[in-house]
C-alpha cells in the first residue's frame, strides 16, 4: 500500500493522527500535570513545578491539584468525564493557554485527567490573538475614557420639588429629546451644570461624551484652540503634534458652553458658524470637519445687556435661545431648603440633620452663591459641631456674611448708618457672596471681582473676613 492508499484507511489514519496529535501538544507544551481518579497530583513536569513556585515536581505528588494549581479546573474535569479543549488560565507568571482531558482506562470508565499547557506568552500565539488582545485593550480604554466623560448627573439628581423646581425639570426633561441647543440662564450656583448634564443623559446622544468647556476659566487666547484643536505643525513647541479640540472630543455627544456670557467676540463668530454649518477647522488646519455635537450652552450673565454693550453677538443669542431655561436662584425657591439640604448632607455622607430653628435660618438668608454656597454652608457646620443635630448658632457660623433674604429689613438697616459702616457691609457683603460662588477659592474670586489678588486680600483682612477653605 503506497502513502495516499493508507491515507484512504480512516481507522490507519485516526490511530495516526491520534499519535501525532498527542506527540506534538506534548512537545510544544509549556508544562503537562496529570491527575488520578480523586484529582490528587500524580504525575508534573519540573518546568511547570517551578512556575507554581515549587523547588522540583516531586513535592507536588499526591497533593490535591488546586494545591498547586489554585484555579485548577481538573477536578471538574474527572467529575464531569469531560474535556475542555482550550481555556486560558492565570497563573502567578502570566495567562496561559490550556487543554484539559479525562483519561479513561480500557473499559472506558474515567481514572483522571490530564492537563496540558499549551503556550505561555499569549502574545506569541498567533497574529490573530495579538490583534484580539490589542483590540480589547483599545476598547477598555475607550470605554474607561467614554465613562468618564459621560455625564455623571440625571433628573434625580436635580433635588427640589417647588412649583419653580418642577417647572425647570419638566422644561429640561422636554428639551432632552430635541437637538437643538439649549441655554440655561441663572445665577452662579444654581445647579445649571448639573441640568445640562442630565439633559445629555436623558437625550440620544446619553451614551457618547458630555465635553464642557468654560469661557471664564480658560485664558481667552488659548480658548480657540481649546475649543477647535490645533493641526499638526501649527505651533512649535509641545503642541507639534496637533491636539483635539473640545469640539472634536464631543463628536456625537453634548457640548456644554459654560459660562458663554464670557466667550471672546472672535470666537463667538467661529461658534456662530459651527452651530449653522456644522463644520469646523482645527486651528492652523485647511481642513473642515463635520460636526456632530449638541450645544447646551450656560450663563450667569444678563445676555440681553450684554448684547447692548456691543460684548455679546446678538445673531449667536438668537441661534442659543431656542430653548431658554431659567433657572430661579434658590431664594425663590425656599420650599426646597429642606430636601434639598437633606440631599446634601446625604451625599457628604454626614449623619447631621438640622433641627427646625436652622431650618428657618436657612430660609432667611438670600443665597448670592446658590445651592453650592448652601453646600459649602452645610458641609462647615456639619465639620465644625460636635453635635448630630445642627443648631441655628452652628448654622449661622457657617453662613459667614449673613444676607438676609427680605429686602425691608435690608432698608431698614441703612436707616442710621454712618457712609462708612454701610460701606463696609457692602464690600462685605459682595466679597462674602463672590467667595461662596467660587468655592472659597481666592484667586478666583478676585479675578471675578477685578481686584487684584493682595487687594482682595487685603480687604478681607480688613473686614475679618476669613477664608474659610
Ligand atoms: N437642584 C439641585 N439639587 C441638588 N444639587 C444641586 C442642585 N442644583 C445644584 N446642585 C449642586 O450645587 C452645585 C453647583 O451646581 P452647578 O450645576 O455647578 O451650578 P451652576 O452651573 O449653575 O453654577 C453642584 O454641587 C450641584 O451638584
Ligand atoms: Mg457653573
């Protein structure tokens, strides 16, 4: 019988193939362990001894396979009288690629297994698993970085349940399933950010990025780029490679504009363009790009004066205010002090409650920095009492500068006050609210109020005013 006759003999050919099947697992085996009946160790190689950390194989004979082999799936294996062909398994040095066998004696009942390790640097195994392993690396730090842009916040989180409350959320609940850009109007603290977010998270573009940028944070020269990227080669120096703009990073999902009261007139006229021909040119590029972005954009500026003092384009507020939402300060709103501050101390995981006398303080007191200065407010006291329940004395140190909420008993106290007294109430009063809104954070509050920053220091030691974070 001539090599292609035997080929043609499948009983031949099984035994063969079986041979040479077993004869080259075994010699490409990075280690083989063989099991009896009770998955007991009968039977290692040294070389996989010593990758479970053992001196020689011997000291692992008789002991139980997981002993050696802590996720050892051999006993599974005599249990179920079932193979499993390929399985990765870790080990202490690295992943590696497994088949495990039963062993049967001559009358086909299972006496053990057998397990071999295939390969040990998955890398090598093919191209294939190479580009697999790479691709899933990709797509988790994709998805990582896709979580941490995606928007943190929903209408839950959004705490209130005044008439004026309800009426925001149902105006922001109806814009998320529109595409059209948003502005949400309100003073500084009053939870705009926080809304932009769930709008995002309840409109279709929920599961790609929310990318917000502030015009009142970023230098106004840097602002383009930050906005539009840089091409390759537009600048020497650390950007020579060409960086995304914000713009760019938000394709497909929400872009929030905060504080856009605050956005340079240039670049307001570059806006004005994305927005009605949705494209853009990454800066020093000839290139235009589509863009795909929701705009939700947000301002504690009075627009409309802003546009009067020729600092706001008009032909951009009008492409803005297709769904204006005012947001009301939380003086009108006072009927949500008391959830809201229950939500507050729930989420700084303090167990401090109020008690009713500083429930009613915080009702009288007028908020200048919204629900982040009642924040600030709740998170001092609870720091500074002792106690689990938080009285209208601790609330009232925390305040700091006390604006009271009617503005009667405001008139009345001017009433007999000398120029320099009301003076400093004043100044107090502005620099108290300006350092609630900006979080105690000095440089910032000096840059929001024009004063330099020893000038603000100054003032403020002067009016004792301290510096509470
Ligand atoms: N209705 C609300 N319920 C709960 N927390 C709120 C609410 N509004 C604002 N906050 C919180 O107050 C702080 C300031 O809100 P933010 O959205 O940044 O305000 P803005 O953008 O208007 O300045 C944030 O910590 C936010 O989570
Ligand atoms: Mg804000």
């Amino acid at each position: 019988m001539n090599t292609t006759e035997s080929l043609k003999d499948y009983q031949h050919v099984r035994g063969l193939a079986i041979q040479s099947l077993f004869e080259i697992i075994e010699q490409s085996s990075e280690g083989t362990v063989i099991v009896d009946g009770d998955a007991n160790i009968v039977w290692m190689n040294e070389r996989y001894a010593r990758r479970f950390g053992l001196k020689s194989a011997f000291d692992a004979i008789g002991q139980p396979c997981e002993q050696v082999i802590s996720n050892s799936l051999l006993r599974q294996v005599v249990r179920n009288d079932q193979p499993i062909l390929l399985d990765i398994q870790d080990t202490p040095k690295g992943p590696l690629v497994v088949m495990r066998l039963p062993i049967h004696d001559d009358a086909g009942k299972v006496i053990g297994a057998i397990g071999f390790a295939l390969f040990d640097e998955l890398r090598n195994l093919s191209p294939l698993i190479e580009r697999y392993l790479s691709m899933q690396q990709e797509l988790a730090s994709t998805r990582s970085l896709l979580r941490s842009r995606q928007s943190k916040y929903n209408f839950a989180h959004f705490i209130g349940t005044s008439a004026a409350t309800l009426e925001v959320k149902r105006r922001a609940r109806r814009s998320a399933s529109a595409d059209s850009p948003v502005l949400l109007l309100g003073e500084t603290g009053t939870g705009k950010e926080l809304l932009a977010q769930a709008i995002h998270g309840a409109s279709p573009r929920a599961h790609k990025a929310f990318v917000s940028i502030n015009s009142a944070a970023i230098p106004h020269d840097l602002l383009e780029a930050e906005f539009f990227g840089t091409a390759p080669g537009a600048f020497t120096g650390a950007d020579r490679k060409g960086r995304p703009g914000k713009l760019h990073i938000a394709q497909g999902g929400t872009l929030f504009l905060d504080e856009i009261g605050d956005m340079p007139l240039p670049l307001q006229s570059k806006l004005l363009r994305v927005l009605q021909e949705k494209e853009f040119e990454p800066v020093g590029s000839n290139e235009m790009i589509r863009s795909d972005v929701r705009v939700i954009a947000a301002t504690s500026m009075d627009l409309e004066a802003a546009i009067k003092r020729g600092e706001f384009r008009a032909d951009l507020y009008y492409r803005l205010n297709v769904l204006p939402i005012q947001v009301p300060p939380l003086r009108e709103r006072l009927d949500d002090l008391p959830a809201l501050s229950e939500a507050i101390l729930e989420e700084l995981r303090s167990q401090h409650e109020l008690d009713r006398e500083a429930l009613a303080l915080l009702a009288q007191h007028a908020w200048p920095g919204n629900i982040r200065e009642l924040r600030n407010v709740l998170e001092r006291a609870a720091l500074l009492s002792d106690d689990l329940v938080l009285d209208a004395r601790e609330i009232r140190a925390a305040i700091g500068t006390f604006s009271p909420v009617e503005r009667r008993a405001a008139v009345e106290q001017i009433d007999g006050e000398t120029f320099s007294a009301a003076r400093k109430r004043f100044d107090r009063q502005v620099i108290g609210a300006a350092l609630s809104a900006c979080d105690g954070n000095v440089i910032e509050t000096a840059k929001r109020l024009g004063l330099g920053r020893s000038t603000l220091y100054k003032k403020m030691v002067a009016l004792g005013i301290e510096q509470s974070q």
